[in-house]
C-alpha cells in the first residue's frame, strides 16, 4: 500500500489512539521526510491538537498540512521577460538531467526570440547526441562541441549564440558528476563564474534536478551542489514513479531551496510548476 494510502488510512480512523502520532512519524519517515523532520511535524501537530482539543481525522490532516506547509518552499521560473534568462540545471548522472533540459525548453519555447540549448556535458558518452536529438524534435538551436571539450567553452559559445540570435532562455546541461567526487562538483563553480560574469543579476537561474524516487540521498545530493554553487531551485524528476517525494520538504527545510518544478512523466510535456499545497494534499493523503 503507497504511504499516501496509508496516512490517508490512519487520518480515517474514528479515533486517535495513544501511538497515533508515532505511526505518523514513522509514516512520514517512510515518505523520504527523514527523521529530523518527519518526528518533528509529529510533535509539533501532537501540541496543537492537544491545544485545539482535535480528534476528527479530516481536521488534524487540515493541522497536519499547515505543520508541514512551513518547512516546504515553491519557486516560480519566469524566462525570456525582456532580455536573456540562463538556466544552469545541475544534477547527478541518472536523474533526468538531460531530459528535463529538454523539457524545460519545450515548456518555455514561447519566449520571446525563442530558446537555445548548451550542451555542456561534454563528458558523458552521447550527452551531446541525445540533446541533439531533443533539440532536433523540438525545433530549438543546440550549441554543442567536441566530447571532452571544456564545458566553460561550451557555455559561452552558446552566450554568445543566444545575444546573437536575441533568444530569451538558454538552457545549458552540464555534466552529471557525481557528488561524491568532491573535486568534480568544484568544477562546477567555473560554469557558475563565467555565467556570473556574462549574464545579469536576477537572470541566472541554477537548476539542481533530483530524482524523486531516490529518497534521503536526494538530500546528499542537494548538500553537496549547494556546496559547489548556489542553488536557486529544484526540479523535482520522476515525481510520478513514487508514491513518497517528501524529500522536498526535507530539501526546503535544511537548505532553503525551493521547488519550481516536477516531472510528472516521460514525455517532453510531462513538467509541471510545483505547488506546495498540491503537493501536501497528495503527501497527506488528501487526494488519491
């Protein structure tokens, strides 16, 4: 039974019994909340159902929600307003880093001058090529070099293209290093420079995608990007394969980054912008 089933299935019982609080928590637990947080929410909706005298399920879901609202945080991404936005989207190999740049430029491919995008992993094998073929699909310039090319190059190459062609958004995807490689994830900072360098304050957008299904290591994941570079929001990946996603919140909670947005499928039109109180519904068992 999906956790969301399950809290669902304890908020509906017609009487809150001594160890109701601690299978919260441990349900949250099971949610990707983490302990931390999950036994906190828990504590602190024991305290205001005890101070509100609540005992109805549908209320102290209504409680459970506004607990949890506090710790999670939405972003709201609006490219291509009067000049060049850039999306730097980092992320671990494995997490649909690539296909959520794909996506991204589908869903924004209205902007005004249109999108373009860097393909900037220059180490992974055939990164290049498949971005190539999303861009070939979606009708969008790719700016691409040699594998093994500096990454640096790539991006500003394609800064360069996208003032060129008067493009509203960039889209750059970088290699998928792994964060436990400290002195990869370092190298991040030099794309970071010189998109820092090149592109107005406010219109730089890091973009740390993270695999929904992952659970706790998500968190790592996040801890070690935030390290190398400062993480604007998350994308939240394969958010449809699992019935958990509460990562998110743990995310927001320890690191302030928020949420822009989920994927919600496989294909290129499958992303959809975060919204918290959607996205605590279905966590706490409000919708099915």
């Amino acid at each position: 039974m999906k956790i969301t089933e399950r809290i669902r299935n304890l908020l509906g019982l017609a009487k809150v019994s001594e160890g109701f609080f601690d299978e919260l928590a441990d349900l949250l637990v099971e949610g990707d909340l983490g302990a931390t947080l999950a036994f906190a929410a828990a504590d602190e909706l024991k305290s205001r159902c005890r101070s509100k005298d609540l005992r109805d399920g549908g209320a102290i879901r209504a409680e459970l929600k506004a607990v949890l609202a506090a710790y999670g945080k939405e972003a709201t991404l609006y490219p291509g307003r009067d000049g060049l936005d850039v999306f730097l989207v980092l992320g671990v190999n494995g997490v649909g880093k690539t296909t959520t740049c794909a996506k991204l430029a589908r869903r924004y491919r209205s902007v005004p001058g249109g999108t373009i995008l860097a393909a900037c992993d220059t180490f992974r094998a055939a990164a290049t090529e498949q971005l190539k073929l999303h861009g070939e699909r979606l009708g969008v310039r790719v700016v691409s070099q040699g594998e093994g090319a500096d990454p640096g190059a790539v991006l500003y190459d394609a800064l360069d293209a996208a003032r060129s062609d008067g493009a509203g958004l960039l889209v750059a995807d970088t290699a998928g290093r792994m964060h436990t490689k400290q002195n990869l994830v370092r190298e991040l900072g030099k794309l970071d420079k010189i998109a820092l360098a090149r592109v107005p304050a406010g219109r730089l957008h890091k973009l740390l995608v993270v695999d929904a299904t992952t659970g706790q290591n998500a968190l790592r994941q996040a801890e070690s990007f935030a390290a190398a570079v400062s993480v604007d929001a998350l994308v939240l990946s394969k958010y449809d394969s699992t019935a958990k996603g509460g990562v998110a919140l743990a995310i927001a909670r320890e690191f302030g980054i928020p949420t822009a947005c989920v994927g919600t499928g496989e294909g290129l039109d499958d992303l959809a912008d975060f919204s918290l109180d959607f996205y605590l519904d279905e966590l706490t068992g409000s919708v099915a």
